[in-house]
C-alpha cells in the first residue's frame, strides 16, 4: 500500500501567509514521495456560523489556493469533505470510541467556546477533532502535515484508532503530526501573543494571500514592533521575532543573516523591504491564482472527490465489518 498524506483547511476566512508557511508550503514536498490527499474541510467550517454564500465561494477560493501553491492534482487528489459522504459517517462511529474526558481536553474548543461560554457553544465544535480524525483514518494516512496548533488534534486521532483497534482489531493506520521547523507559528502582525488568524476580527491580524500590495504595505507598516529600535532576533521581543521569520521564509535567508542586515537600520527600512519581500511574493501566486477559472476548479475537486472516495468507501465498509453492520 503507497505510504499516505492528509491534511486540509477549512473554508472560513481569506487563507493568510501564515497558513502557507505552517501549512501548505510543508504539504508541496511530500506530493512524490507519498499518496498525497488534501482536502477543503468544509463541514468543519459549519462548526461556527457561515453565511452559505461566502462559504461555497471560500471552497473553491481555497481549492484554487491549494493550485496556485503547487498541489499538483495530477499527483495529488484535492477534494471537498462534504463530497464524500463517508467523512460523516466515520466520525459517527468514532464518536462512539471517543470520551468526554478526551474532548475535554482540546484546548481549542476551550479557546473558541471562550467568548461566549462553554454552555452556548454548539456540539459540533465540541466534536470537530472527531470528525478530523475520521478525516485522517479514513485514508489510512501515515502522516498528517498541519501547523503546531493542530496536533493535539492528530494526537486525538492516534488515541481513536488506538483504541478502536483495541476494541475491534487492527483496522486504522496510526497517523502521525508532521509539523516542520520551519513550518512555526506565524503570528498576528497586531498582537504577537496570537497567532495569525483568518478568522480574526482585525484585518490588521493578518496578511491574506490575496491581499493586494497596498493592503500588505499598509498592514506591515501598521504592525506592532517592540521597544528599541534595533533588529534584533529575541524571545524578548517577540513582535519583531515574528517579523524577522516572515522575512526569513520569503527571503530564504536565516534570522542570523536579516539581523546582520539591518545592524544600525531601523524598524522602518526593515519594515519597508519586509513589505516588498512579501508583495512580490504575493504577485507571482495570485498571477497562479488566477490562472484558473470557477468551472476548472469545479472539475478538479469533482475527479478528486472520486479518487478520494475509493480509498474512503473501502475503508468504510472494513470498519462497517469490524463494529457488526450488516453490509
Ligand atoms: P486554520 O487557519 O486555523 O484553519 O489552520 C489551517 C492550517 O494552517 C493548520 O494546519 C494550521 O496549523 C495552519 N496555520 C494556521 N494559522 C497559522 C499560523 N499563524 N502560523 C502557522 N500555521 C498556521
Ligand atoms: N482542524 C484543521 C485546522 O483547523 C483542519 C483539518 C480538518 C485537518 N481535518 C483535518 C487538518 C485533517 C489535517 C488533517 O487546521
């Protein structure tokens, strides 16, 4: 059997930067060397409030981003969740191997249910790691390449399949969390407490992959620096840390080198050349973005949802087997 990749995003917000560099950029090196799969979690999307509108134009927005970055659907099936019915159905029976006390754990339910309350928070946050375990057994992945804050989530799934095969036999493969170095968190150019978040409610959070050079120019010279003035690459200041790895990823050059660079500049210079760094950055993908057109889209994330569901009804009927349904 190939050697399997998952992972995926879902459609609720403009993709930023900091999902290319934690996420997407990591998933490029793997498309030769194993069976790669990479989905649009859209039924994860629906676990907070979406308008409908928005969130069909979002899927194929970020199919197109998945193509514009390099995901080759020649190598690799790119594929909507919600147009394999199996993803649904899993996460059903997994439910059923999952405990409170494991859900209870997830730290970003307890972040996202902050703001209004555990008690107000809908069930289906309260299950999204179930459902992004079924995700991941379902193709048997060996691998789960995500950014540092979704393992803990990968962990769920080992716990899952672990026990499922326990208590019906071996059946799922035990993924693990792929997080590169240099895949770290990006953070909030507003507040570097943060991380950098499509959903955040500043658009001074962020820098959106299709943002347009003045919107980047702007939002660079608006972020928050530390006290000083130097550049300086520092736990002890941490919004100009973020800053310099931003720079260090576009530019290929190590924080070591940017610092060298800019002995006795200022924020500013630094701040300006960070913004051009990144703005041609910017340019060449969404020349690649728009590249491809809605119908295109529409027809790829259709082959892959049939490659995807080979995989996912085998799997299926296997777990079916194991847990007694007639088949
Ligand atoms: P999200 O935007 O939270 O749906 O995350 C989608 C993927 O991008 C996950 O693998 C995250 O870990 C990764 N990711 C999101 N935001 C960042 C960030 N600021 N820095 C690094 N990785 C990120
Ligand atoms: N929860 C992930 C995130 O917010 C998205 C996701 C859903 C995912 N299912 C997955 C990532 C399976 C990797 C594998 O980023």
């Amino acid at each position: 059997m190939a050697k399997r990749i998952f992972s995926g995003i879902k459609p609720s917000g403009s993709l930023t930067i900091g999902n290319y560099i934690g996420a997407i950029r990591n998933w490029l090196d793997f498309q030769d060397e194993y069976e790669a799969v990479f989905c649009v979690v859209d039924m994860h999307a629906i676990t907070v409030p979406q308008d409908p509108k928005t969130l069909n134009k979002r899927t194929i927005e970020i199919a197109k981003i998945y193509l514009a970055s390099g995901i080759d659907p020649k190598k690799s099936a790119i594929f909507v969740q919600s147009q394999v019915a199996e993803h649904a159905e899993l996460a059903w029976i997994l439910n059923t191997v999952a405990r409170v006390s494991d859900l209870d754990k997830m730290t970003q339910f307890k972040d996202k249910s902050q703001k209004n309350g555990r008690e107000s928070a809908g069930v289906g946050l309260y299950d999204y790691p179930v459902l992004m375990a079924a995700d991941i057994l379902l193709y048997d992945a060996e691998k789960v390449p995500v950014g540092e804050d979704q393992v803990q989530h990968v962990e769920l799934a080992r716990t899952l399949a672990k026990r499922f095969n326990n208590n019906f036999g071996e059946t799922f493969v035990i993924p693990e969390p792929f997080v590169k170095k240099s895949g770290m968190r990006i953070r909030g150019l507003d507040d570097p407490t943060k991380k950098m978040d499509k959903s955040s409610s500043s658009e001074y959070n962020y820098i959106a992959l299709l943002d347009d050079a003045e919107s980047v120019r702007r939002k660079i010279k608006k972020a928050v620096t530390d006290s000083g003035s130097e550049i300086i690459y520092s736990e002890e200041k941490p919004a100009l840390k973020n800053l310099i790895n931003i720079h260090s990823f576009f530019s290929e050059k190590s924080p070591k080198d940017i610092e060298k660079m800019y002995a006795g500049k200022g924020y500013g210079e630094f701040k300006n050349d960070l913004a051009e760094i990144v703005v041609s950055f910017l340019k060449d993908f969404q020349q690649k973005y728009n590249s491809y057109s809605d119908e295109e889209v529409i027809k790829i994330l259709k082959e892959g949802a049939e490659k995807a569901r080979l995989i996912a009804e085998k799997k299926m009927q296997e777990v079916k087997k194991k847990v007694g349904f007639i088949i």
